[in-house]
C-alpha cells in the first residue's frame, strides 16, 4: 500500500500543478520526506498525510482510507432507499409548508374575534 499511496500523492500533485517545493512550504512536510513518500519508499504517518491533504484537495477521511488507516465505509443507505427517503423528506416539507399556512390562517381567525 505504501507505494500506491505514493503513487497517488504524486499523481494529484502533478494533476493541480504543484512542485515538491511548493507542497513541501503549504504543508510543512520536507521535500526530501515528500519526494521518499512518492518514490514508495516511506509510508506517510497520518499526521503526514493530515497535513498534505488540504493543498492536495483531499478529505482527510479520503486520504487516510487510501492509505490504509481506515476502512473503507459501506454507504448507509443503497440509492434506491436514498431516493424514496429524499421523496418522503419533500412530502413533510411540503405538508410542513402548507401546515404552517393553515397554523397562521386559524391564528389570525382567532385574533379577529
């Protein structure tokens, strides 16, 4: 795993553009560990990989799973429960609209009297 996170770090630096130099001054990691963590050689700590991660655009969930430090998560929920909860969340905002409505139709009813 050590050598495909590497090679993963040095695809996204190369893709923004960024040099060594510049990944090593937005992180305060060294050139020399940054250069040995692309090469395959060191594996980053987490603390290594929490520092590069913000000027390589990844989530530090997302870089510490390629790495290997967490496990990868099963979504909660599959698309097809995601897209019925979505539909049933629209429904009780909806009702939650039209309730409210009402709510103030009723309340100024029962002022005016």
């Amino acid at each position: 795993m050590t050598g495909n996170i590497g090679k993963i770090i040095r695809e996204q630096r190369k893709g923004i553009p960024l040099t060594l130099h510049q990944l090593s001054e937005m992180s305060g990691v060294s050139v020399s560990h940054l250069g040995r963590i692309e090469q395959g050689l060191r594996k980053p700590s987490p603390r290594t990989l929490q520092k590069i991660s913000k000027p390589l655009g990844f989530d530090l969930d997302e870089i510490l799973t390629m790495a290997g430090f967490l496990s990868p998560r099963e979504p909660l929920f599959s698309q097809e429960q995601r897209e019925k909860l979505r539909a049933e969340l629209h429904t009780l905002l909806d009702r939650a609209v039209t309730d409210s409505k009402r709510i103030k139709e009723i309340t100024d009813r029962l002022l005016m009297s």
